[in-house]
C-alpha cells in the first residue's frame, strides 16, 4: 500500500498526536497515561470513523479511496506506538485496542476481489449472526464491528449495489 498517497493535513497532526503522547509517557505515571491514551484514541476513533466514513453525505468512497483510508489508520496506530514506546508484543495490543473499530472500518472500505464480495455477501446475505461473526473474523478479521455496522460502512463504497 506504500504507493498510495497520504493526505498532507494527516501529516501535522499525527506529529502533534506523538508529540503529546510523547510527553504525557515522560512526565506521568504509566497507569494514568494509559487511562489518558485510551480516552484520547477512542474519542479520535469515533470522530475519524463518523467523519471519515460512517457520516460522509452523499460522497461515496471508491476502491482506492478506502485503501487510502487504511492506510492513515494505520498511521494513527504506528504513530500511537512509536509515541508510546510500544514496540514490544506485550504492548502492542494495548496500543491498537482503541482504534479497532475504526482499522475494522478500513479494513471493510479497503477489500477488494473475493474479500470484498465476501463482506457483501455475508453481510446482506441470509447468514445467521453467528455464522457471519464467525466468517467476518475469519476472513476479514473483523470482530469488533456488528452486521449493522458493517452494512452502513460496505454501502459508503461506490461499487456496493446494495
């Protein structure tokens, strides 16, 4: 996904993001830091999955768009790493924990081939909850987001005919 273009306005404020989180593992107590970054990332979630994907109007996103869109994801997540010295497998859970939904959310907008037809098919298909539970983990490792959800987001894809 490397040749995908990323948004310079992503750009300042990903350093912003390091920069206090950076300050804020320097200057308090590890547990209040923790109880502060989850707060803080999953308000950043919320607003980035409402803004950017679930609450868009009548802008649909294309194929390539939404490779785009897990790509500054993963940013986000890289630089809340990086920023809190979570390089370790121990941490790194702890890390991505808050911004499941919204890497999730990606994860939809970004399939393509048979992933994608997966989703759709599942999705809008006949499937009981559980056997689309299991499949969304299954093929798209997708655990955190419910069929509603994951509805609403696959039908902001320009190619979704649903």
């Amino acid at each position: 996904m490397s040749d995908i273009a990323v948004s310079s306005t992503l750009l300042p404020a990903l350093s912003l993001l390091s920069s206090h989180l950076s300050l804020l593992r320097r200057t308090i107590p590890g547990t209040i830091t923790t109880s502060l970054y989850r707060q803080i990332a999953t308000r950043l979630t919320t607003h980035i999955l409402q803004r950017a994907i679930l609450y868009r109007g009548h802008h649909r996103i294309g194929p390539s768009e939404g490779k785009a869109l897990l790509q500054e994801c993963e940013m986000w997540i890289g630089t809340c790493r990086q920023a809190l010295n979570s390089t370790g497998t121990s941490h790194k859970g702890r890390v991505e924990t808050p911004w499941r939904r919204l890497w999730e959310a990606g994860r939809v907008v970004s399939a393509d081939g048979d992933l994608w037809r997966n989703i759709l098919v599942q999705s809008f298909g006949t499937a009981t909850d559980e056997e689309w539970e299991e499949q969304m983990r299954e093929s798209a490792d997708v655990s955190e987001l419910s069929r509603d959800e994951v509805c609403q987001i696959a039908q902001t894809r320009t190619d979704c005919d649903r």
